[in-house]
C-alpha cells in the first residue's frame, strides 16, 4: 500500500490489525471532521511548533522540517480559498491534515507525528483556539460596557423607580440602574481572563496518555505557541476538559446577566412601562397585529441563555464518568464549547449595538417614581434626624402613606399642615426630602444612587476601560 493512501481508507488508518471495515453508519458517527474542522489554524500551528522543537531537538532533519513547513502554507492557503476537501472517511480534522500534509510532502508528512498523539494534540488546538475566543469575547464585553457607560452619560439626570419584588421602592438614577450591569460585565471579563490563565496551557508532550520517550522540549513548544506553561502530568494534561468546562461556566454567567438586562428592557419597552424603546432594527412586527413591535433580539437573548446554560451542563455531565485518561466522550466537548462561543459573541455584538440605539422616556420613568410613594424611606430618614428611632418613624410615615393612599395623593401633594398631624416635628424643609431628585441626592454614599456618586462612578468605569483596551 503506498504512503499516502494508508490514511485515505480509514478503516486501515491504524494498523494491519483490524479486518473488517466500519459502516457506513459507525463512521458517520465517530466522525468529528464535519464540525472539529474550525480548529484547522490551531492544529497546523500546534504541528508547526511541534515540527520546529523535533528539528531543534534533532529528531527531525532540517530538510524533513522545511518539507512541513511549505506543506502546512500550502494546506493553509487551500483552507482558506475553500479548496480543501475534508473527507469523512479521514475522521477529524487532524488525520484529515495530516493526510494531506503526506500527499503533497511524502514521507516527512509521516514524521510530524513522532512523539505525539491525537489525545494531547486535540487537546491542545482546543485550548489554543479557545485562547483566541476568550479574548475576542474580551474585547465584545469591554464595548458592551463602554455603550452602556455613554447611556449613563448621557442620560445623566432621568430619575427610574427602583424596585425590589417588582413594586416600586426607591428612586434611583437611570444610570446607576445601568451601571449596575456593567459591573456583572466587568466581573465576568475578569472571570474570562482568570480562566484563560489556566486554558493557556500546553498539553503537548504527554503523547497518548504517558508521556513520550523522544527527548521533547515542551517548554520550547509551550513558549513558541505563546502558552502560559505545560500541563505538568500527562494522564491528566490529555483527559480533563475542565478549562472548557470553567470557560462554558463563566459565559454562562454572561448570557445570564444579558439575560436579566433582556427582561428588563422587555418590561420597560411594554405599553404598561413605556421606559424605553428600541431601535426598530431590533425589533419585528406582527403578522396579524399591525401594531405590534415586538423586542425580538431581548427576547431570543433571554431564550438563547438557556441553550448556553444546557452547554454547560452537557460538559460538565460528559466529564462525570470517565476515567483516566483520554475517552472518545471527549470528542463531545467541541460542539456545545463552539455554539457557546458563537452564540455569545453574537449576543455581545448586538447588545452593545442595541445600546447605543436605546430611546430613553425619562417623563415616564419619572411618573412611574412618582407613584409607588418611593420618598417614604427619606420622610421616615428626615424623622430620623428629628430625634425619632426608626421604628418609630417608619411607623408614622406608614400611616401619611395610609392617608395619601385614600385621598389618592402623592406624600409630597400632602398639605404642609396635613404632614404635621403625623408629627409635630415635619417643617417646610420636607419638601425637599420627599422629592425624587432630593431622595436621589441624599444618597450620596460610594455605591449610591446620588448623581455625584453615578458620575464619579462614570469617570472611574471609563478609565479602567481605556487602561484595558490599551493593555
Ligand atoms: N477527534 C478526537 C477528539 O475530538 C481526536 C482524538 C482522538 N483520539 C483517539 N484516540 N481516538 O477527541
């Protein structure tokens, strides 16, 4: 049998052991070309830093190295033009490199393998692709802060009810609703770029399972493919899936803040809101209502938290059973870890698009304030700095609002004289108190709602985001 196509009939890709060959029907199965083939870039680069430590290390001659290299460009450049062809009869993406790497090179295609195996190559295109992608999503997640700070910005004195259990409780600055979801985005990029800490390592070295008896020099290949350093055990270092496991995690926490942000502006762009609105490019209509405008992208966004959320439970369940080292479920690790990278940086690309086309109603955020007789804690806080204790003047405040309830009035309506039959102590100065922009500004405490607090607050988000971009 010639060189080259001992890896075209899969069935005799292995060795002269096996007598039958597979199905039709066991191979389509087995088979991960169709979808594992994305990793192309990492597996030629992983192959070429391989191919450079076994020259350096006089494993592989120089003319046999250089062979790889124009082999691997010319691989490069078919992938890239469409030209390819990926055969499922070659099983994955690396036999189906591999193979192609001997036809246009001979043998020297067959010497790249040398202390190595697909476990820990695997292995490691999917860390150095993973790399990759946790830093894109990096950068989608500091422009999705960066648009919410500039709606902050810019709608810097719209007061909104804050809520708590959905009744409305205090008031609160628009922006200070906002950058609350800026700083989940903020944590969950820090738990990316802790996470990558760990999926930056090379498992390259441990071959199948044991390690390798060629003299390899893994700290050369670990630092040529800019890794962080190796996995120090090789059973380990081919078998765990845990930094994919703890990046599905941590983007799973990212689809739930976005899903939360989505509820939210559902909620604010219905009619019995009417907060906000949404760019028409981000909505869709009916087809039998011809009023409707409906949040579709909030929406899906919402939904599509769920498809990532289950992601992480497949990985984490693919991991539950196996034991040491490399199994086959392993190959079930690559499409939920790709539609979970796919489906966030989507998400994060249309949510800091979203933003910078958001419609803010502040007269409707405002009225909204004005109802639930949100200044009732600052009429009890004013009472407070009277002299009462808390108890007390909570108390009190509960009847005013028992008052302003049945004569269907705001506490701040209340007649001066009708304030004072609930305490002598209330002066005219308890207007001030019981306004939403004075509620605002007496929140003037770090982490508080106070305007001065939310534009502090602006100016220090805006300078951590440019010291990272600059990074
Ligand atoms: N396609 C396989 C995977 O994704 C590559 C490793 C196969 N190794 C093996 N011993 N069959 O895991």
């Amino acid at each position: 049998m010639s060189a080259d196509n001992q890896l075209d009939n899969k069935s005799q890709a292995w060795s002269a052991l096996f007598s039958e060959p597979m199905s039709e029907l066991v191979k389509r199965y087995t088979a991960s070309v169709f979808f594992d083939q994305r990793l192309w870039k990492a597996d030629i680069q992983g192959s070429l830093a391989h191919a450079e430590m076994l020259a350096a290390q006089g494993i592989l001659n120089a003319e046999d190295h250089a062979a790889i290299q124009r082999g691997m460009a010319q691989i490069t450049s078919e992938i890239e033009a469409g030209q390819f062809e990926w055969k499922l009869d070659l099983e994955d993406v690396h036999l189906n490199i591999e193979a192609r790497l001997t036809t246009l090179i001979g043998i020297a295609g067959k010497r790249l393998h040398t202390g190595r195996s697909r476990n820990d190559q695997v292995a490691t295109d999917v860390r150095l692709w993973l790399r990759d992608e946790i830093d894109a999503i990096g950068a989608l997640l500091q422009a999705l802060q960066l648009a919410m700070v500039e709606v902050t910005e810019q709608n810097a004195e719209v007061i909104l009810p804050g809520f708590t259990h959905l009744q409305v409780a205090q008031p609160v600055a628009f922006g200070h609703h906002l950058l609350a979801y800026v700083e989940m985005f903020a944590r969950d990029a820090e738990r990316l770029a802790d996470a990558r800490r760990r999926v930056n390592r090379l498992p390259l070295g441990a071959a199948a399972l044991a390690g390798t008896s060629y003299p390899l020099d893994r700290e050369r290949v670990a630092r040529t493919l800019g890794m962080e350093g190796v996995c120090q055990n090789s059973l380990d270092a081919v078998s765990d899936r845990d930094f994919a496991i703890e990046f599905s995690s941590a983007a799973a926490l990212v689809m739930v803040h976005i899903s939360r942000l989505s509820e939210e502006l559902i909620l604010w762009m219905s009619q019995s809101f009417g907060f906000i609105d949404l760019a028409d490019r981000f909505c869709t209509g009916s087809s039998i209502m011809p009023q409707k405008k409906n949040p579709d992208v909030p929406e899906l966004a919402r939904g599509k938290t769920g498809r990532v959320v289950g992601h992480l439970m497949g990985l984490i369940t693919l991991m539950k059973g196996q034991p040491l080292a490399y199994n086959k479920d392993n190959q079930e690790d690559k499409e939920p870890l790709f539609d979970t990278v796919d489906t966030l940086k989507d998400t994060l690309r249309i949510f800091a698009e979203m933003m910078g086309g958001l419609t803010v109603k502040p007269e409707a955020m405002e009225r909204a304030a004005l109802k639930g007789y949100a200044t009732a804690t600052d009429l009890a806080d004013y009472l407070v700095k009277k002299g009462l204790a808390f108890r007390d003047a909570h108390e009190i405040v509960a009847h005013a609002v028992k008052t302003a309830i049945a004569t269907g009035l705001d506490l701040s309506q209340l007649p001066l004289a009708e304030l004072q039959k609930f305490d002598g102590r209330i002066e005219a100065d308890v207007f001030e108190v019981l306004s939403l922009r004075g509620s605002l500004n007496a929140r003037n405490i770090l982490g508080g709602t106070a305007p001065a607090q939310v534009r502090a607050q602006v100016a220090r988000h805006r300078a951590r985001l440019a010291a990272a971009a600059a990074h």
